[in-house]
C-alpha cells in the first residue's frame, strides 16, 4: 500500500510541478528561486501568496547564493489536493504545508531537513529579517507538542501549520430571532420543570435572559448553549416547533458527520482524558484516570451506561476505545440521523461539502431556516463565493452575518450553573504540518533560503496575517492584536474568541507507541471504525442510519487487551 501510494504521489506532485512549470510566472533568472507546495483545502492557498509577496519585497536585495550575482528572490506556489506527503525525494517542491501528516514515517525515512537552527534561533546567521521582537518559534510550540515532534531524533524536522476545529456553527440571527436559547434559572442554570428524563425547558431570544452555557461562566461566547445532551435534545424539539431545520451536512461526503462526533467527544472529556488517547498514560498523564464504560443496561438510545474511573498505562490503554465521551459523542450522531425532521432534505449523495455550504448561507435569506452546519470552522473561508453570490441575490442581506462557532455538551444530564461548568475543549483534527524537503540539503544557499522563508511565516506579524486571512490559527501559540481581531468578520472573530478560552488538544505524542504507531492515531481516519454483529464499519454514518444503536456501535470499537499487547507490545515498556 505505501508503495503504491508513493508512486501515485510523486507521479502527482510531479504533474503539479510540471503544471507550475509551464503556466506559472516566467522564471526570473535574476533572482534565487524557491518552490513551495500548499495543500487547498477549505484553508485555501492565498495565505501564501501573500507570505510571498511580503518575503519577496522584504528580500529583494539579499543574495542568497554566494557569487552568483542573483539578487533577491523569486517564489513559484503550486497547490492541490495531496494530503500525503510520500514521493519527497523526487519532488521539485522546496517547502510542503500539508494535512495528514504521520511526520514520524518521514523523519524516519530521513526525507526532512533537520530545522532546528531556526526553531531554536531568533533569526539565521547572516540574515537580518527584523523578527528581534519575536518569541523564537520553540518559544511558541507548547512543550507537551515540542517533544512530541522531537522525539525521535530529538531535534525538530517539522512545524505545526495549521490547526483547526471540527464541530457546529450556528445562525446567532435565527437563535435569537425563533427563541433558541436556553433559558436560565436564578443561579444560571437552565430554568426547566418536570422530572429527570422528562425535563421542560424554556428558551428565550434574548442572550442576556440565557444560561451561563457549558462553561458556567455569565457574559461570554457559549451562553444559552446546551451544557447536557438532555438540553441538547431539547433545543432540537424547539428547533422543529419553530420551523427551524437542526443540521445540515455534505451528503457527498458522509465522514464530514466524524467531525460532529469528534468534537462533542473532545467537550464532554475534557482535555486531560483527551490526552489519555495520545500519550497512554505516561508522561504529562502519569496516574490519571479516564471515565470508562464497561456495559450497558437497557437497549436503544436511552441504554444506561455502567461507569468506572479506569486509571490508563501503556499496558492497559486498550481502555481508552471505552471512553465515556466517546460514547455520548455516538450516541449525539445516533440522534441526528435517526430522524429525517433533524435534518434538512437537501442531503443526497450528489450534495457537496460546498453545496452544503450554499445551502446553509441560503436557508434563512429564502425563509428555510437551518440553524446548524456540521464543518470544520474553515467553512466560511471555503465558502467565499458562496457568501458573494447570496449577497448579490439578496442585497438588502447584512453583508457580514452572525455565524459563530458553538460549544458542545460537557455532561450527560443534571444541570451547570453559574460556577461549576467545565472549560470548553477543542480538538486539533488535521495533523497539518510544514516541512523542508530533505532533498534541499546537498545546496546549502537553497536550505537556507527555504529556512529563511518558513521562519519568517512563524513571526508575529505573519501568524497574525494567517489568522486574519483565513480565520484559523496555527498550531503555535501567539496573539493577534486586538484592532486586528476587531476588523476579523464576526465568524472569525466568534472563534476566535471561542480557541483562545478554550483547552486546545493536540492529538500526538512523544511515547514510542504513538511514535512508532503514529498512522494509527490520527483521529479523523481511524478512531471511529467498529464491528457489529461480525460487520466491519470505518464509521457510523450508514449504521446510524440503519438500526445499529450507538452502544451496539461503541462496544463495537472496544479493543482486547491481547490485540493491543499484539499491535503495541514492543512498545509499550519502551
């Protein structure tokens, strides 16, 4: 299989380079030149133009190779859909920025160039860029991510690019507008009557009148959100007596629901157990437990779950596929798709991640309201065009709507009050990464110059720049300034606001299971494959749609602790 699919990347990356090559810029012999490969997904490539173009003018009189006479720089973008980064030695790209990296494999295949100079150095020797007021980048990866990412040389070959956050947005126009928010009581928890399992609930338009939310914090982004899955079904009953539509979601590509699941698993756990999943107990997860569940009583969507605090090690991480969170996660899933009224019905095989997108900016400007869409928060970047057609259609449309980012269940029932919520948790998805290609090393002007060019898009101004261009941030720590988060639009600014007071979970590690098992961890491909009744799934789209329950489903991913001792025995007391 890796064979294969070296040879059917480089063949690609070979097309895209031959692409560049002939309907590119014309090179410009005067100036050095450096090639750069961008994966344009939903982030998009314009980022980097625009990095480009400032390192371009920034470096216009600098000469990169010694006694060539060649005077600044000149820098050919390529771009496509090539999440993997096999076929390095061969390619003619310079620097990759890509999604779905097992960075691990590469490292180890000695295909990177060794970067630690410019993680470790403000700037390169001999070159002024002006980044004195810059953190050095090691400054900026948090330590757990550093050792990560150095652990199996112990020097860094790789920098985290992009982060992004998978889950719900939803329409602030419409929750205020048809009453959306919950209601809260004296103490800020939800204002309900009835009985548990059979609780009434009351909802406003008006944030102010509205619960603290999941983080049980008054005045801030997740106020009036449902903190418990029972409030959670409860603004989905709200939501059909208002003639709202709930969800909506590419039915052309089904795994895009994953994202839903991953995100409420990440919110109801908490990002110490998160963390349980990656680093299996050691390290910063030395003696912590993780809420497991070992049964069920009951059937169905109301089946109790037996719950036991499991403390994690190596040997026994095989408990982590029981998860408590990922469960409820499930069980949310289960919900949505187990009735065609939480869904609008323009899901059909043939509707697109953008199609969705249309659909959803549409809704409430044709008085079809679809309160939520399941994405990853680069959606609005994605949908750009979508945004510009609706506008022309609609003109009298606000030009900047009231999308935000939504905080998802951190219990299953009970209620938050002011005080005693749980900080919002979210969870890295892309395992996105940028690297140098190690087949620079034999031209030391030209590792030099690709060094040159990656540290500078890790300073404070370009970080700043990425955010603001794209509404995500990097995998690194740093601040935008506050005139420019101001000028963000407000989906930007909403999770914006949402990522900088929430725990960020960076799903890797540096204990020798996840270094030398790193393919098998990355969350979107592999964590929802499950077995039931002797049939295998890759996730639970079409057996939720079916009559598989979500504890059919999740007991259906449990792994023995002889298959784990089998798969990562070697590892384990490494």
């Amino acid at each position: 299989m890796k064979k294969l699919f070296t040879v059917l990347l480089a063949a690609a990356m070979a097309f895209a380079g031959l692409s560049l090559t002939a309907c590119g810029p014309k090179t410009d012999k005067t100036k050095s030149q450096l090639s750069i490969y961008n994966y344009d997904g939903g982030v998009g490539t314009q980022w980097l133009y625009d990095a480009a173009k400032k390192f371009e003018e920034k470096y216009a009189d600098k000469e990169f190779e010694p006694g060539s006479g060649k005077k600044g720089v000149q820098i050919h973008v390529g771009k496509g859909k090539e999440t993997q980064s096999l076929g390095l030695a061969t390619s003619t790209y310079n620097i990759l920025f890509l999604e779905d990296v097992a960075y691990n494999d590469l490292i180890s295949q000695n295909l990177l160039l060794d970067i630690n100079d410019i993680v470790a150095e403000k700037t390169l020797a001999g070159v002024t860029d002006g980044a004195d007021k810059d953190k050095k980048i090691a400054e900026k990866i948090l330590p757990e991510v550093s050792a990560a990412l150095t652990a199996l040389k112990g020097r860094h070959f790789v920098l985290p690019h992009y982060s992004y956050s998978a889950g719900l947005t939803y329409d602030a126009t419409i929750f205020a507008r048809e009453e959306l928010y919950i209601k809260a009581d004296t103490d800020g928890g939800a204002l309900r009557t009835g009985s548990a399992g059979n609780w009434t609930y009351q909802f406003t338009g008006n944030v102010a009148e509205a619960t603290v939310g999941p983080n049980g914090e008054a005045g801030d982004y997740d106020d009036g959100l449902p903190a418990t899955y029972e409030e959670f079904d409860a603004l989905l009953d709200r939501m059909i007596q208002r003639g709202v539509v709930p969800f909506i979601w590419s039915g052309q590509y089904p795994g895009y629901t994953n994202i839903l699941t991953g995100a409420a698993w990440a919110a109801y756990s908490g990002k110490e157990e998160m963390m349980l999943n990656f680093n299996f107990g050691s390290g910063a997860g030395a003696g912590k437990s993780m809420n497991i569940i070992t049964g069920f009583t009951g059937t169905g969507y109301n089946a109790a779950p037996t719950v036991v605090s499991q403390p994690i090690t190596p040997a026994n991480a095989y408990y982590t596929y029981q998860q408590e969170g990922k469960y409820y996660a499930l069980r949310m899933l289960k919900k949505v798709l187990s009735d065609s009224t939480w869904y609008s019905d323009k899901i059909t095989g043939a509707l697109s991640h953008l199609g969705a997108q249309t659909e959803y900016i549409y809704s409430d400007l044709e008085n079809k309201p679809i309160a939520m869409i399941i994405e990853g928060n680069y959606w609005y970047n994605e949908a750009e065009d979508a945004f510009k057609r609706s506008q022309a259609k609609y003109p009298e449309a606000p030009k900047d709507r009231d999308f935000r980012w939504m905080s998802l269940p951190v219990q299953a029932d009970g209620r938050v009050s002011k005080g005693n919520g749980k900080k919002n948790t979210l969870l890295d998805l892309p395992s996105s990464f940028a690297f140098i290609n190690g087949n620079v090393k034999d031209k030391p002007w030209l590792a030099d110059l690709a060094k040159t060019f990656l540290q500078f898009c890790y300073s404070d101004e370009l970080l700043a720049d990425f955010t603001c261009s794209t509404g995500l941030l990097k995998g690194v720590e740093y601040e935008v300034p506050g005139e420019r988060v101001q000028n963000m639009n407000k989906f930007y600014q909403s999770y914006y606001e949402v990522r900088k007071n929430s725990d960020n979970v960076y799903p890797y590690s540096n204990h020798p299971i996840y270094v030398n098992g790193q393919s098998s961890f990355l969350v979107r491909l592999f964590y929802w494959k499950s077995e039931v009744n002797g049939t295998p799934y890759q996730q639970p789209y079409t057996p939720f749609r079916g009559s598989v329950s979500a504890a059919d489903y999740f007991q259906g991913m449990w792994m023995s602790g002889s298959d784990w001792t089998g798969d990562y025995g070697a590892w384990i007391g490494a």
